[in-house]
C-alpha cells in the first residue's frame, strides 16, 4: 500500500458518522478508498445507508489534513499498518462485518497457521482465576498458540505474562492510540510483549480516551481468534460482551465454572447455562473440542522410547498405562493421585517424547 493510498484510508476511517461497515461498501462500491473521495455526491447518494450528512463529511477537507498528521504519527513511531483488503491483514478478522478496516500494529507478530485464542475475563481476577489462567496457558503450550486479550488489569495481564513466560506470542489489543499505555502500571511489560508478539488497535494518537473504547477494541479481541475464553465473570462485565461478539461470529466461546455462591463465577455460570459457552474444566478441553493436533510428534521408535527421559510422575503414569491398557485422562489422574491439570500436560510431553499416544474419546495408551 503506497503512502498516498494510506492517507486515504485513514481519511476515510477518520470521517464522523462512518464506521466499518458502511467505509467498506464506499470501497467496494467506488473500487477504491482514493475513489470514494473522487465519486459524485450523486453517486454516492445512490448507496443504501449513505445520506447528505454522510456525503458532506465525505468532502471535507479536514479528513485529509487530520490522516496527514496521524501518517506522520505512523512513521515516527514504526507503526505497522494492515489494511482489510491486504495478505497482511489478520485472516480471521477478515470475515468480521464490523472489523476496522485500517488495524495498527506494534511489535513482532506472526499469524500465519497459528492457533489463536483470547483470554478475557474481570479485572478483580481471585487468585483461584489466576492458577486456573496459567495453568490452562501451560497445558496449550505444546500447541503453540497466540494468546490475545485486552492488556488491562486482572485477568488480561495474567494471560499475557503467562504467555510470554511459556515463550508463546501474545497480542494486547488496546482501547487507544499508540501514543499512551494504559493502565500506566504495565508500561513495564511493554518491552517484552513486543518481543513475543505485540499490540494492535484501530485508535489513532488524537482519540479521545473513553470507557466505550474498551468494548468497541473487544470485537477486535473477539474477532482474531477461533475461540475465545472467559475465566471468570461479573454478572455484568466487558468479559461477556466479548463472548457475545465471539458467538456472533460464530467462533467457540468457553467459559470456567464455579461456585453459585462466587460473585466472578456468575458471568461465567451463566454463560454455560444458557448455552453460550462450553464448560471448561480442564485445559485439554480446548484443543479436544478445537481439534488441534499438535505441529510435530516423535515417531516411536522400535527400541523402546521409555530410555528417554521421564520425570517420577511421567514414569507413573508410563507404567499405569503399561499395565492398565488405555484410560481417561480424568481416570489416570485418579488412580495415579496426581492433578488433573498436570496429568494433561504430562501427556502432551509424553507424545511429544513418543512414548503414548492419544485416541478418541480423550483415552490415552501407551506405544
């Protein structure tokens, strides 16, 4: 996209009273965003949501002057941009109705074939949701995914770190311009974010903060990834209007259980109750129901793979399987007094080491 292409995008993005969806039918229906400015009033008058208010913010001059500034805004600070039309521009996000058509990048971020899930939930996140949170990172690890949430306080930023800390790429997705951070507090997690992934939003430096930010960047949140999951909820709360986007665009939503009784398990109670979510309980639940399969498994060697390396707990669970045939994992956890949530990541090394395998029904045997 050339830079006087650019300019015209952001002029359009910029225009009052046009939002996504109606800038991309001007697009499609003027072939180009330097058309839209160039169409007769009309013309333009002829186009179903587009009336003379619309036409006469169309053609004012102050559009072009106000992307001129942000396009140095852009440069000075090595700002990426991925326009809606454009290979670079995230796959997922393509196929939302509503999603911006110009999205700002920071940061070294890599889409291509990966697994994408969100991590949302209440900023008031109990250590209970903070266990559960990186836990659940840990266990998917194996299966490399990006990990996208919103960069705010609680939950947000206890997804990220855990991300970084298993080495996955993460994406803060945030409700302002590139020219602030916040909350400021976590400006000191900015550095390592962009190493392991970054940032994205559709704000320009000149928007005004607003709490209606934070739930226009969550159809951004919602819209990047194949699922999105909800830790632990409010009754009423951005984590659920998140999962609302997510079932609109008919993306998996996933919601952690708890206690009647648990004022940041309502959301998520009742997320599951009406059937907007599925009931997780267990991290490998998520690529049982995604259908993940992990990126590379050891092929098993005839000479026995058990003189790889195994830890104590792996080596019981080798020879539980050995001499019990194939179980459920729930089963082995069980019978082997071991966690559930570390039993499912030991498996994963395990078929990583080509020792076990997986077979349908969440059963597991040894090779």
């Amino acid at each position: 996209m050339t830079e006087t292409y650019l300019q015209s995008v952001l002029a359009l993005q910029h225009v009052p009273k046009i939002g996504s969806i109606i800038a991309k039918k001007l697009i499609a229906h003027c072939g180009s965003a330097e058309a839209v400015f160039k169409e007769k009033p009309s013309n333009l008058l002829k186009i179903d949501g587009i009336g003379k208010l619309t036409v006469e913010s169309l053609k004012d001059a102050s559009n072009f002057r106000d992307a001129e500034e942000e396009l140095k805004f852009i440069k000075d600070n090595d700002i990426a941009c991925l326009y809606f039309e454009e290979e670079s521009y995230p796959e997922r996000l393509k196929h939302c109705i509503d999603s911006p058509i110009l999205l700002f990048q920071r940061g070294d971020v890599n889409l291509k074939q990966q697994h994408i899930i969100s991590i949302v939930g209440t900023r008031k996140i109990t250590t209970s949701g903070i266990a559960f949170c990186e836990r659940l990172v840990e266990a998917l690890s194996p299966f490399n995914p990006v990990i996208v949430s919103g960069f705010a306080y609680g939950t947000d930023i206890t997804a990220h770190k855990a991300a970084m800390q298993n080495n996955l790429q993460t994406i803060g997705c945030l409700a302002h311009g590139f020219n602030q951070i916040y909350p400021k507090v976590h400006k000191k997690y900015v550095a390592d974010m962009e190493t392991h992934g970054g940032f994205f939003t559709d704000f320009w430096s000149t928007d005004t903060f607003d709490r209606n930010n934070f739930l226009k960047r969550n159809r951004i949140i919602a819209g990047l990834s194949e699922a999105t999951i909800v830790i632990e909820s409010a009754e009423k709360g951005g984590s659920l209007v998140t999962a609302d986007i997510a079932n609109s665009y008919n993306r998996d939503v996933f919601a952690v259980p708890g206690r009647v009784t648990d004022s940041q398990s309502i959301g998520c109670n009742n997320l599951i109750k009406y059937q907007k979510a599925h009931l997780l309980s267990n991290p490998m639940d998520v690529p049982y129901l995604l259908n993940w399969q992990l990126e590379s498994k050891a092929k098993p060697v005839v000479q026995k793979q058990l003189f790889v390396e195994l830890d104590a707990d792996e080596k019981l669970v080798y020879n539980y399987l050995k001499n019990n045939g194939k179980a459920l994992l729930d089963i082995i956890a069980l019978d082997c007094s071991l966690p559930s949530f570390k039993v499912a990541s030991m498996l994963l090394n395990m078929e990583l080491k080509g020792v076990i395998r997986p077979l349908p029904g969440k059963l597991f045997e040894v090779i």
